[in-house]
C-alpha cells in the first residue's frame, strides 16, 4: 500500500461544510427579509422654516 494518497478528512470536508453553513445563512436572511423588510431608511432632512419674531 502506498502512504503518498493520505487523505485528511477534515480538511476535505470543511469547505463542504462551510458552504452547506453559508447556504442556510442565506436562507435565514431571506426568510427575514421576506418577514421583516431590512432595508435601509434613508432619512429625509427637513428644512425647518424660521419663524419672525413679532
């Protein structure tokens, strides 16, 4: 039997299982965002008017 073909199971599967971990992060985020709309508000600034002093 040759020792030139180790394979490491956990690194092989780590980037398989990062992906499967980003994937149900992306799901979560749409499902919020279907629920609870995430976007951002812009604020509008208001011009106050000066009132004249009687």
């Amino acid at each position: 039997m040759s020792d030139d073909k180790v394979i490491d199971f956990v690194s092989a599967k780590e980037p398989h299982l990062h992906a499967r971990k980003e994937q149900k992060v992306k799901n979560l985020q749409q499902r919020f965002e279907a629920c609870l709309p995430m976007k951002k508000k812009t604020v509008a600034k208001k011009k106050v008017k000066k009132r004249k002093k009687k």
